[in-house]
C-alpha cells in the first residue's frame, strides 16, 4: 500500500518519514538482537519507531478507507 501511495503521489512527507524511522529501527533492531542487552536509547528508538508505525498504520488505514 505504501508503493501504491508513492506511485500516486499521495504519500506527504510525514509519513514518508514515519516509512524511514521504522525501516531504520527494524534494521537497528535486527543488528541489536545479536549483541547481548539493550541500552536505555535503543529501548527509547525502538518505543519511537513502534509510535511511528502506529501513525503510519492509522494514516494507510484511512487511506484505504477513502479508496473503498
């Protein structure tokens, strides 16, 4: 859904970033999960990231729902 936006044009640049924050963190996330303990930042980058995810998945939500 997220291609499909960006192909039309109707991804703003908010949630373009909110895109960016949760690709990094999955990454960072990925990264982390072989070192062993977690930092209070990573927890506080990953407590962001799932708050941007949230965003994104009400902003697609009501996208989708505009295009029914």
């Amino acid at each position: 859904q997220v291609i499909r936006l960006m192909q039309r044009g109707d991804l703003d640049e908010s949630l373009k970033e909110d895109v960016m924050v949760v690709l990094r963190a999955l990454r960072r996330g990925a990264i982390a999960g072989e070192q062993v303990g977690a930092s209070d930042e990573a927890y506080l980058e990953h407590a962001a990231a799932m708050l941007h995810f949230c965003r994104l998945v009400l902003n697609l939500s009501e996208a989708a729902i505009e295009d029914s």
